[in-house]
C-alpha cells in the first residue's frame, strides 16, 4: 500500500491528518532534517563571526545564501539527505555531505570542513528538537489560547444563571454555571503562567560536553562563551552546562509535565460537560445529516467532548513517558533517547485534536435553563446550611443538629417544609423573614469577577 490518510497507521497522520497538518513543518523527518540544517549553517556563521581565523576571507554577504539553504528547504533537499544517508547510515552525517555540497555550489568548497566542526551529532539534534519544538509551540499556544477564551466567553455569558452543584454526587450549595466554567478558565491560565517559566533547553558542547576537540584546535577561545551567544542569542534557546553528550531534558520534561496538567485540566473540563449534557443541563445543536447511532435514531452523543477525552489522554499517557524516560541516560550518554525525541510531537498532535474537538463541542452546547432550574427546585435542602450559618450567628441552640434532624430524614425536602420549618422557630420575625427569602436559585454565593 502507497502511504496516505488512509493507509497510514497512526490515527494522527490517517484520519485526524487534517486537523494536524500544521505541525508537519516541525515534526516531520523533513522538519527535522530542515532544523538540522538551519542549525549547521548558523553554527558556520557564527564561527565566520567569532572570527576564526582561517573564515576571516568569507565575505559576510554570503551569510545570505547561506541562511536560503535551510529558509528556502524543500522536499527535494531532504530526500537527498535521506539518500546520502542510505550510505552514511547516519543522519546527521547526511546532513553535513549535503551542506559540502551545497558549499560546492557556492564556491565555498575551501571552507567546507568547518562544517560541523568539532560537533558531535547530538549538538545538531540537541538544538534543532527543542528549537521546532519551541517553533511548534507558538502554533499550539495560539489554538489553546483560543480554547480558553471561549471558555472565559461561556463563563461570562453564563455568570448569573445559578445551577445546583454536587459533591460527591450529591446535591450541594448552589452555584452559578458561568462561575464553575470560570474555574477551568483560572486553572489554564496558572499552567500557563508556569509554563512560561521553563527555558526550552539545548546542548552544545562537543562530543562529551567539554568542548575536547575545539579546545584542543584552538584553545585561546573561550568556548563556553561562544557556545552561551550561539545558544541563547542566536538560536533563542537556553544553553544547559555542565552537560554529558545530550541535553539533561530535566527542562524538557518540566514543560511536558506542565502540558499533562493542561491536558488533565482539559479532561476534567471534559466530563463535566458531558455530565452536564447527560442531566439534561445543555442539550447540543444538530447538524443536519449527522447520526449520533446507527441503531437508534433519536440519540445525539456527546462525541466531540469523549473524543477530546480520548485524545487529551493518549497525549498524557505519551507526556508522561517522555518526562519520566528522557532525563535518564547511561553514562555520558546511550541511544535510547534519539528514537525517543523523534516521538514529542505526537502528544502535541493528540492535544491539538483534542483542543479542536472540545471547541466544536463548547460550540454545539445550547443551555436549558427550564431542567436547570427544576433541579434547584426539587433540591430544597440544599439552603439548610444557609439556615443554620445565619441561626449559628443569632446564638440559636444547635442549629445544625435541628437542620439535620429535618433534612436527613427519608423524604423529599420541598419549599414547603423549610417554610413550615422556620415558621416553628423561636427567632424574630424579622430573621424568619431573612431565613424565607434565601432560595435555591438566590443562594448562590459571590460571583467572582469574569
């Protein structure tokens, strides 16, 4: 079978292809070949810049077509990587013979063996990952990002309608369901702010990390700065050291850490909703010709808000693996890792599948204000603790005991009772009053600010 949306074995690249197609340019072999590429002729340059002395003769206005070898990549350049590879059987390898020769092309062969100078292939995969990875995160903040305003969006325009909650399932203080959608709003938004925090991590320091084989071509320079401009300011990354052969990815991890608790976040918000939508709370607008079961025509399931679910927990699940798996490594450095890296764009893929999903589903939600309101009427018990928080302030004996001994019994507590209740009390008329006009529609707390 030819290789397409409908051969192809992962989900991500078959059926859910056009829902993550944008992150090809970072995730693919291709973009992985193209950042190598990137970072080798930055290397190059910036060792034209340092100045070494044998580069003093380059004039910086080739620095130009230089940069067009990687800004101007194309699938034709990395299939000639792959094919010099079948020789190399090295990838990072193929990449340098395939620069030469571009340096050919330029009229640079002279030039050409300082080109991955003193390097070891994971300076090359130690910048060029994290370097997509934090161009990939761009696109993928803008889309969560997204997400969360039009969670705030519903949260202010549902901030006044009040809802029965439920702890441990059972019925509780009434809130307001723009206020519990707030509360997803808020917890986004603090991962977010963590997550601005981490550093995106890169290692350059030769093949152990201690710069052995440029310290010992040309030991007056001070590789260590070099590598910090090169690193920080050039590539925009954050340059680990000390380091063994790779990078730590302590920090790697912490930001995939920080991207599972997003998700978790994102799967709680998912099955409240569908909750919601299974009491009757929304129902969802119906696109014509959809069918929600192929046995029975009058469902419509909450699809978008499980397919999220499924999605947001495969990611964590490959999250999880990536943040316990890379930061270990044996000695100064084993393999295990590089197949590894080449897989941190799945859980991206899987949340951003997600993410659109549980934005079409927030789309289709319409309230229904008539079955939320009949739940805080049939629930009248719930104004109890209301009653016996104002009973416990005006010194009444044992409030609390006395709301239990009515409202624990084994039948329905309706408004009624708690009228006949408060009646029965031995307080001022004008604290029966008080304790009358509390609802479970008015008993609501504060509305925090949207």
């Amino acid at each position: 079978m030819k290789l397409n949306t409908l051969t192809a074995i992962s989900p991500v690249d078959g059926r859910y292809r056009n829902k993550v197609d944008a992150l090809s340019p970072y995730f693919s072999e291709f973009g992985l070949i193209k950042y190598r590429v990137l970072v080798e002729i930055e290397y190059f340059i910036s060792l034209c810049e340092l100045p070494l002395s044998q580069l003093n003769e380059i004039d910086p206005a080739v620095f130009q077509k230089l940069r067009q070898i990687y800004e101007k990549f194309t699938e034709e350049n990395a299939q000639s990587i792959k094919d010099i590879e079948k020789t190399t059987n090295h990838d990072v390898k193929a990449v340098e013979y395939f620069i030469k020769e571009q340096f050919d092309s330029l009229g640079l062969s002279e030039y050409k063996e300082f080109i991955h100078f003193g390097l070891t292939s994971q300076d090359i995969n130690n910048t060029a990952i994290p370097l997509s990875f934090k161009d990939a995160m761009v696109l993928f903040l803008e889309v969560l990002n997204k997400n969360n305003e039009l969670i705030h969006e519903f949260a202010a325009k549902w901030k006044n309608i009040p809802m029965l909650a439920r702890t441990h399932g059972q019925p509780a203080s009434p809130t307001t369901l723009g206020k519990e959608l707030l509360v997803f709003h808020e917890r986004i938004n603090k991962q977010l702010d963590l997550l601005k925090l981490v550093p995106y991590p890169a290692k350059f320091g030769g093949a152990t990390g201690n710069f052995n084989a440029h310290h010992c071509a040309y030991p007056d320079i001070d590789w260590n700065a070099f590598a910090n401009e090169f690193v920080n300011e050039r590539l925009g990354l954050s340059r680990s050291y000390p380091t063994t052969q790779i990078e730590h990815f302590d920090n790697l991890a912490a930001i995939f850490d920080n991207l599972k608790r997003i998700n978790t976040i994102l799967i709680d918000l998912s099955r409240d909703v569908w909750q919601y939508i299974s009491m009757g709370y929304f129902s969802q607008k119906i696109r014509e010709g959809e069918v929600g079961s192929s046995a029975m025509p009058h469902k419509v399931n909450p699809i978008d808000f499980e397919n999220a679910e499924g999605n947001l927990g495969m990611a964590n699940a490959i999250f999880e693996f990536l943040s316990a798996k890379l930061p270990i490594s044996r000695l100064q450095r084993d393999l295990t890792d590089s197949t590894v890296l080449r897989n941190i764009g799945m859980p991206l893929a899987h949340t951003l599948i997600a993410l659109q999903s549980l934005n079409k589903g927030m789309m289709k939600l319409q309230i229904n204000e008539i079955n939320i309101e009949k739940d805080l009427e049939d629930n009248w018990a719930v104004v109890a603790e209301a009653i016996q928080t104002i009973l416990r302030r005006e010194g009444y004996p044992k409030p609390f005991e006395a709301l239990k001994n009515l409202t624990r019994k084994n039948e329905k507590i309706t408004e009624e009772k708690i009228m006949s209740f408060i009646d029965t009390l031995n307080v001022d008329d004008n604290i029966k009053a008080e304790l009358k006009a509390i609802s479970p529609s008015n008993y609501t707390g504060i509305v925090p600010e949207m």
